[in-house]
C-alpha cells in the first residue's frame, strides 16, 4: 500500500441555488470539479472514486475563495476562473494544449471544437478535441461547457444531465443555443 503523507490533499462539497458541487484538490491546485447534482451523498461518491482524492477538509486560502466564486457562478454571476490553480499531472500533451486554450475562454464565450483545436495548435482535430474535454477533471474552471459543435449545436457534454446541463450553464452566462427564435409576424403593412 502507497502512502503519500507528504501530499497535502482534500475535498469539499459545496450546496449551490443550482445543486450540490464538489471539489478536490492537491497541493499544487484543483483536480475534480463536480458539476450540480441533486444529493450531496451522488457528489461525494462521486469525488471519492477517484484516485488522490483525501477525505481531509482543511482549506487552503485558495480554496476557500474559489468555493466562493462557485456559489458566486451559480447564482448568475460572471466569474472568472483563470487563475485558479489546476493540477493536472498525468494529463497528455494534446489535452493540456487543449485545456489551457479552452481557459481562455470568458464568461459567455464559446466557440467550436474545430476552432479550439486550431486556438490549441491542434488543427483538424475537433473529435479528438471533443474526446479531450469529455475527459476534462475540473469542468467550470476548465470551460468546456464554451465549446459547441460545428453550426453552433450544443454538442457533447459528459456532466450529470448530458446537455441539457451544459445549455443550462450556457444561459446563465446569456449564451442561447439552438435555432433562432421565429421570426416576428407580419402585421401586414
């Protein structure tokens, strides 16, 4: 049995307007992130089928502040999650590409995966762009919910509630998704 006492490592779950969330981390930054589901027992199994993941609940300063812009997210408002530290150790090359172009994004911005792949300098790429982000450990922090299918559809989306979540978290940042909306009738003048 491997011990690792000299990784300081934890997790939280948080109760958000939108659901139960969590988060794990390690010493050097954020390694889950759980999107919204209804019970917090669903988010802390979740969080605890993977690897590195300690039952300790101490928070680091970094910690505390990002479970607070979470909450802040859920409740509509526009957060920025770029710098908050991500630890992806054992992540490929294609996917950190990926990865850190998909954090770029801003509040309610999206694009494709044909053209997040191009921004990775991973042109021609967009399935395995879209296999990348359906492999993505920290959602929200790592925006994948801003990256659509060609022609604008909502695409894939791996999180509890499929797409239908990911259209969901796309409306709160004001982003509409689909067909547009009829157009207005006629009053005939």
């Amino acid at each position: 049995m491997e011990t690792t006492s000299s990784i300081t490592a934890g997790h939280a779950v948080l109760e958000t307007v939108i659901g139960f969330m969590g988060i794990a981390w390690s010493e050097k930054g954020l390694i889950r992130l759980c999107l919204p589901e209804k019970s917090r027992e669903s988010v802390e199994r979740r969080l605890m089928r993977h690897s590195g993941v300690a039952a300790n609940t101490e928070q680091p300063q970094w910690v505390v502040e990002l479970i607070a812009s979470i909450k802040a997210y859920a409740s509509g408002e526009d957060v920025d999650f770029s710098g908050v530290p991500v630890d992806l150790e054992g992540v490929d090359d294609f996917r950190l590409a990926i990865y850190d172009a998909a954090r770029k994004l801003h509040y309610g911005e999206t694009t494709t995966y044909g053209e997040l792949a191009k921004r990775a300098g991973q042109p021609g790429l967009p399935r395995e762009t879209g296999a990348a982000l359906g492999a993505n450990p920290v959602p929200l922090v790592i925006p994948c919910h801003r990256i659509l299918a060609a022609g604008g559809k909502i695409g894939g989306f791996s999180a509890p509630g499929g797409s239908a979540t990911k259209e969901k978290m796309l409306a709160m940042e004001g982003v509409r998704v689909g067909p547009p909306p009829p157009a207005q009738v006629s009053f005939g003048f």
